[in-house]
C-alpha cells in the first residue's frame, strides 16, 4: 500500500470513528465518548499524515551523496594515475638524457683520440728516414742531436733527448764495460739494434731509428717512456 492510500485509509477511518462517536454520544448522552472518539482519529491522522515527496527527496539526497563520493573517488584516482605517469616519464627522460650525455663523452673521447692519431701519424710522416742521411766515418754530438730533429717528432724530441742524454750523453759509440749495453740508446745487448740496420754499431742515424722504434713498440712514445725512466731510472 502506497504512502497516498494510508493517508486516504487514515482520514477515512478517523472520519467513521468520529460518525460513529456522535451517534453514540447523542443515544448515551455522553460528550466524552464522542470527545475521545475525535482524539483517536485525530491522532491517527497526524502520524500517517507524511508529505508525499518526502521519500524521493530522501533518495535524490542518497544518489547525490554517492555521486558526489564517487567523484571524489575519481578526482583521486586520476590523481594517483597522472603523478605516476609523471614519475615514469621523468625517469625515462632521466635516462635517456644520461645515455645521450654518456655517449656524447664516448663521441668526444673518440674524436679526440683520433685527432691524437693524426696528429701523431702527421708529425711521423714528416720525419726523415734514417737511411735518408750520408753515411760518415764520424759524427760529431752536434751532428747526431740534428739528426735525431729530423728522425724524431718534434713533440716527443725532448723526452727522447732526455733520455739519450741519461743513457750515453749523445755518444753513439758509447759501450758499457760491465754489460753489452751499446751505443746512444745503450741498447742492452747493442746487436739487437741489428733490426733497424745492419750498421748499427757505427750510424748513429741506425740508432736513433731504432730507439724511436723501441720506445714507441714498448711505452707508446718518448714521452711515455721518459716518465716510466723517471720512476725507474731505466726504460
């Protein structure tokens, strides 16, 4: 039964109690029966007496409760999403800017490698062959230390100086009496200075070719080799 039929049920019920409490009150002759009879039916109307559209208030009020929770539910949700994504895509981006950065280094190590080479491999093209210069019966210090300018690249003539300097003082006869150490790099023994001219002995030209040669095979430069000298007072 429907809100709107207990209301009609109720005012129609109290109506009859209230007919019925007159008649019964005019045959008796009692007021207070009839008086009783109205208070009844009054208060049964009261309490069914319910406004209609009290009961889809309540339900419209509910559905926009749920929504409104829903929404926010949303609201964080979407929230929660779009932070995480953000974090993902900086992380990414972290990694793919260190990678860039990690092989632009690689890029530029390489490039400076290779213009070492070349600069190196320039610098030794320039230099004068060894077989290139008149063979003497002598050769003076002055004459030797001009030859190694020409036979050694003027960026390693120092270090190689250096070490000659250390080694023979420039005398490519120079022959060490308590070993077989020979000549201006003293080459320990001086036949292995044979790989760069059979002359070894007398051409200092033959030396310094093959003293460049060893300290390039051996330590990667002149340079290089001098400062393994330093540490060891040998090369």
């Amino acid at each position: 039964m429907s809100r709107i039929s207990v209301r009609g049920f109720a005012v129609a019920s109290a109506t009859a109690v209230t007919a019925v409490g007159s008649v019964v009150g005019v045959a008796s002759g009692s007021t207070a029966q009839n008086n009783d009879a109205e208070a009844t039916a009054s208060g049964t109307t009261l309490l069914a007496d319910i406004p209609a559209g009290q009961q889809a208030q309540v339900q419209t009020a509910s559905l926009t409760q749920q929504a409104e929770t829903m929404a926010i539910a949303a609201d964080a949700s979407a929230k929660k999403d779009a932070e995480e994504a953000a974090r993902k895509a900086a992380a990414e981006t972290a990694v793919a800017k260190k990678k860039e950065a990690a092989d632009k280094a690689e890029k530029a190590k390489q490039e400076a490698k290779e213009r070492e080479e070349l600069k190196t491999a320039s610098s030794r093209s320039a230099t004068r062959d060894a077989s290139s210069f008149p063979v003497q019966s002598s050769y003076t210090i002055a004459e030797v230390q001009a030859m190694a300018r020409q036979i050694v690249p003027a960026d390693q003539f120092q270090c190689f100086s250096t070490i000659v300097d250390h080694e023979s003082s420039w005398n490519y006869r120079a022959d060490n009496p308590t070993s077989d150490a020979y000549g201006l790099m003293q080459a320990l023994p001086g036949s292995k200075m044979s790989s760069a001219g059979a002359d070894w002995a007398t051409n200092p030209a033959t030396q310094i070719k093959w003293g460049l040669g060893y300290m390039n095979e051996r330590y990667g430069s002149p340079c290089a080799a001098w400062t393994f000298w330093q540490a060891n007072h040998y090369y």
